[in-house]
C-alpha cells in the first residue's frame, strides 16, 4: 500500500519533468532553426540524418524519469503518518476440509410422527437410503411394529457416516420400546421392557344425581368409573337401579414411570351399596396369569347375561301392555325401551350368534342374537349397525354391535330391547339369569386369603377417611 503512493508521486514528477522539458524545447526551437539553417550545407546533410533536438531530449527525459520511478517502488514506506493501504490482504489458503465423523457421543434425530407420514416417506425425510429400511423390516419384530405407527409419537434416528443408520427407536407404549441396532450389514431388533411404579389409591363418594358425577368428585378418571360400572353392571341396571344415596369405594393403582403419572391401573377391590344392599368385588389372578373379578364367596362378577344393553341410560318405557304412540291403541310391549341419544353404543348383554341382521317391520334395523339353545335377544330401532356384524357371525359379551337411532316406528332415538326364553317373552328387569360360575376348587384357598386382605384394606381406609371428615367437622 505505501509503495502505490510512493509510486504515484514520483509518477506525477515524471509527468511535470516532461513537461518541463518540452516547454524548455519551445521556447528555444526557433533560435535553433535559425543557427541550423546558418551553417554549411554539409552541417545540413549531416543534421538531417540525425535525430532531431526535441526527440533526443524527450527520450533523456524519459530515462531519467524510469529510472527514478523504478528507485521509488523499491523504497519501503515505514513512516508512521503513510496513507491507509488500498490493497486487500491476501487470504491464506485454506486446509482441505476432512470428510465428516461421528462424534464419540452424537445425538440422536427426533421426528415426530404426524397424520398421514409413511415409514418410507420420514426415512426421506431424515436422508437415510430406503435400502436401509429394507433392512429394518427384515426383522418380523420390526416389521409388525413399525408399519403401525402412530401419529404423536416419535421415531429416535441415531446417524453415522453418510447418514447411515446405526440405531433406531421407537416407543410402541409406555411400558414397551422397540430398538434396532445395526448389525453388520442388517439389524437387530429388541423390545425393551420398561418396568411401571404401582401406587395403591382409595376413593370413596356418595351419590346424588349420577354415579358419573359422584365419581368425579371423588377424584376418580374416566377409566376406573367405567370399569366400576362394568364390574358392578351384571347385578345393578345402572339405568334403573341407581337411587340417591347409593355409595362406592374403591381401591385402585396408578401407574407411574420415572416419577410421572402414565394412566390409571386395574381395579383391586370395590364395593357398591344400592337401596341399602352391598355388593363386593375383588380382582383375583389365578398363577396361571389369569384375571377376573369376584364376589367374596368366590362366585364370578360376570354372568352369562348383562342386564342392560345400553350403559347409563333411562327407560322409556317398561314390559307388558302400554299405548302405543304410532297405532293409537293400547298394544302389549314386549320388551324395554332405553331412551339414549342417537349414535349411543349398544352392547350385546351375552356371547351369542347373530341370526338377523337387517330391517324388520316396525322394528326398523334390527339384530336378533342366539344365545345357546334356550336364549335369545333382540336389540331394535338402530341407527347404524356395530363394524363387522353380520348374520352367521359370532359375537362376544359386551361387544357393540349397534348404535341407537330411531329407524322403523319410532317417536324418538331410543333401543327397543327383548329378552326370550325358549321363544317366550320374559320382562328383561325381572327374569332369572343364568347363575354365574364359582372359582375352581384348586385356586379357593389362594383367592380367599387375597380376598380378605384387600377387604380389609378398604375397610382401614375408610376408617382413615371418616376421621378425617370428622376432624375437618370438629375444625
């Protein structure tokens, strides 16, 4: 940068001495002419074949001045006060970048799953060669858990060199992970067991309007109300039986991992006190792994027949004769009808096959199920039919097979429920139902221990919850 203005000044002095130089040619040019034209003719001759005066001083001029320029740009400039460079500095060159490695410890690539993703299109996404996946799907372990996943949840990538895979992950449900690890050329595929915290917790209500309501307030989820009411639903009609005043208590688990609630667990133990009557039922596993739920005499909570098809409904209308709102005349009623808003689920109250499925005069769309040789039930004024039913087909206990409508001669969406008994009418509210089975003989002893001890737990916790309330009075 110094050396440019160095330069240019003594470029600009080159330029004033030519000049100089010139101007000193004019002034003397005519005098000159006049002594040359003066001297003989052989002077002339001579002179003319020489170079002229102004060019010889010219080309002096310009060596003296190269010379200089030359001298300047070898001069280093390191006063303090030179201009500011206008050069730009050379960068240095750059080291030639190494390919990309792993880091020791790397982390791992979340993707959530959203609505609509395939395994194949997020495998794209991420950059990962559908060989790879190919690979992955080998394993059957793989293959039936990864071709259902699910949106919200998370596919963990953990990449190497050229964004190969190394292990992939996948949570299929709090408890269980799916992990594939690479193993040569392929993977291999582990279900990784998660262990689950089960806390013991106690609710207790009264009710006063609705058991739903009731159990609300006791701090009970959706979950346990619905497996209480289910428990309890194959000797009480919760539509008709439930009566204010009615209490509960139940003894339950939460499930925790890592400190966090997950979900609500299984019932232990419960008890249930309708119109002054009380009804017990304990969760007893067999060491075969089997589970079920018992009175405490040993004898199955579930019974060959439910008593109401449709769960937390009111009854419209009772069996035996009545007036028929459509014929205007009064017409026996063979069955009960359960008022429920259109698209309520309805349940089959046993294990049965279907032997109609279709309309049915004024019964609109209608199923009929048999149960055994003596019994069978029919569920009618439907909406819609339950996914999959269909005549021939065999049906389990407690499974949908439609939703309530108001299809065929009907005033309002409710279900039109019949119960027969070697093809007699029986009022479905009053008939005797098939007793239910006792515990094998093999398994009384063990259940009658594990029995006595979870009632007795309710017992003492009811205990603590009537002191507290009677503190909380006292206060």
């Amino acid at each position: 940068m110094n050396r440019i203005t160095i330069a240019d000044l003594w470029l600009r002095f080159y330029l004033k001495f030519c000049l100089f130089f010139s101007d000193i040619f004019r002034v003397n040019e005519h005098s000159l002419y006049q002594m040359e034209y003066r001297k003989q003719a052989t002077t002339q001759d001579n002179n003319t074949r020489s170079l002229p005066l102004r060019l010889l001083l010219f080309l002096a001029g310009l060596v003296v001045a190269t010379t200089l320029f030359a001298v300047a740009l070898d001069i280093p400039a390191e006063r303090p006060g030179s201009a500011i460079p206008l050069e730009i500095p050379v960068r240095p060159m750059a080291a030639e970048p190494q390919p990309t490695r792993p880091s020791a410890n790397p982390e791992p690539l979340l993707v959530t799953i959203r609505s609509g993703d395939t395994l194949s299109g997020i495998f794209d996404k991420v950059g990962i060669n559908q060989r790879e996946l190919h690979r992955v799907l080998k394993q059957k372990k793989a293959r039936q858990t990864l071709r259902t996943i699910q949106p919200g949840k998370q596919l963990s990538f953990l990449l190497g060199k050229e964004n190969q895979l190394q292990t992939l992950s996948y949570a299929i449900d709090p408890t269980q992970t799916l992990e594939m690890h690479r193993d040569g050329d392929g993977f291999r595929a582990t279900i990784i067991q998660h262990p689950l915290e089960r806390r013991m917790r106690f609710a207790s209500g009264v009710i006063n309007s609705s058991l739903f309501l009731a159990a609300k307030k006791a701090g009970l989820s959706h979950k346990i109300t619905m497996e209480m009411a289910d428990i309890f639903g194959w000797d009480i009609d919760l539509a008709l039986d439930i009566r204010s005043g009615d209490q509960f208590s139940v003894l339950y688990e939460d499930l925790y991992r890592d400190g966090e609630k997950i979900r609500s667990g299984n019932i232990l133990a419960a008890e249930f006190t309708n119109r002054g009557k009380n009804y017990a039922a304990i969760r007893y596993t067999n060491p075969e792994g089997r589970s079920g739920y018992y009175s405490p005499d040993g004898m199955r909570m579930r019974k060959a027949f439910r008593r109401t098809p449709v769960e937390f409904s009111r009854i419209s209308s009772r069996f035996g004769k009545r007036y028929h709102p459509i014929l205007n005349r009064m017409r026996a009623h063979r069955g009960v009808d359960y008022a429920a808003p259109t698209g309520t689920p309805i349940r089959a109250t046993s294990s049965g096959k279907v032997v109609h499925k279709g309309r049915k005069g004024g019964y609109g769309k209608t199923i009929i199920l048999k149960h055994g040789k003596r019994y069978n039930t029919l569920y009618a004024h439907m909406s819609r039919y339950g996914k999959g039913i269909r005549a021939g087909k065999m049906v389990k206990q407690g499974q949908i097979i439609g939703y309530v409508g108001q299809s065929g001669s009907a005033t309002g969406p409710h279900l039109h429920y019949e119960f027969r008994i070697d093809g007699v009418h029986r009022n479905p509210l009053t008939v005797r139902l098939p007793k239910a089975l006792p515990i094998d003989k093999k398994y009384r002893d063990d259940f009658k221990a594990a029995a006595e001890k979870m009632l007795a737990r309710i017992e003492q916790h009811k205990g603590i919850l009537v002191a507290q309330l009677s503190r909380q009075k006292a206060e």
